[in-house]
C-alpha cells in the first residue's frame, strides 16, 4: 500500500528530508531523485514546506 494514501490529510505543514550516510566511510551519491519528488509534492499542494 502507498503510504501516501493512508494520511488521512489534505496538506502536510512540513516534511523534514534527512539523509544518513555511512559515517565510517565516504557515500557517493544523489538526491536529486528524492529532493525532485518533495518538490512535485510541493508543487500539488501536498506539502507546504520541506525541511
């Protein structure tokens, strides 16, 4: 199940986007694709601010 559709709320006041990483050792890579879709989200009026 999406877990998009079982809030039960029109708007999301804010969505705090937290990236771990391996702290022992150097991560490679992007964001883009996470960062991309809170955007989106954003834009549809789903979340008002993203932290």
């Amino acid at each position: 199940m999406d877990r998009s559709a079982s809030i039960n709320s029109t708007v999301l006041d804010v969505v705090n986007f937290r990236v771990v990483f391996d702290m022992a050792s150097p991560t490679e890579g992007t964001i883009e694709e996470q960062v991309a879709m809170l955007a989106k989200l954003q834009e549809q009026g789903l979340i008002s601010h993203i932290g």
